[in-house]
C-alpha cells in the first residue's frame, strides 16, 4: 500500500494521496485576505485550493467533496456566490457546510476537500 504525503509536518500534511484519492488539509484565507469580508476569504481560500490541487496534480473538474465550515451561518448567500463562480459548472462535488468555530477570530471560512489524482 503506498500513501504519499505532502508537506508533512509534526500536526499535519498538507494532503495525502491514497489509491488515487487526494485528501487536503483546510485551507482558510491567505495573510492578505485575512481582515477582509467574507467574499474576500472565500476568494483567497478558494485560490489557495486551486495551488494545492495544481500541486498534486488535480484540479477542480476532479472534486469529489468538500466541507465548508462558516464563522457565521448568514454569511453563507455571499459564500456561495464566490463558490458558484468557482465551480466548473456540471463538476460540483458533494458538499456540506456547516457553521463551526475558527482557528483564529479573524477568519470568517476554512474548507477541506477531497479529489481525484
């Protein structure tokens, strides 16, 4: 059995890849997108996915699921105008969303997301 990890730290990895399905870590707003509304989050998170996918050799059009976790259940209308946009349309992958608190007060969004490789 080979599992391939990337960016493995002492807590976590990054993601890790098993018989061709890739499990990625959260992923929140990037230092730049931090303080901003919650479009602005979800834009940067989003883009942040997109390095990760690229990385492991995926992309968007390979998402089997993902899980949204929002700060604040009303900021879900504004979420989900961002992640329409982002997903290629016909490639929505099963998703859940759920309100939970965040690793740190200022950040309003945080995401995990599995995918083909």
């Amino acid at each position: 059995m080979t599992i391939e990890r990337h960016d493995t730290k002492a807590r976590m990895s990054r993601a890790v890849i098993h018989q061709g399905v890739a499990y990625l870590c959260g992923q929140v707003a990037g230092p730049e997108a931090r303080h901003g509304d919650i479009k602005a989050q979800t834009e940067s998170m989003l883009a942040r996915v997109d390095a990760l996918l690229k990385e492991i050799g995926s992309s968007r059009e390979q998402l089997l699921s993902a899980t949204i976790y929002l700060k604040d259940g009303s900021d879900v209308v504004a979420m989900n105008e961002v992640w329409d946009a982002w997903v290629p349309e016909g490639y929505a992958p099963a998703r859940t969303c759920v309100c939970a608190p965040m690793p740190a007060d200022e950040l309003k969004v945080e995401i995990t997301v599995t995918t083909a490789v």
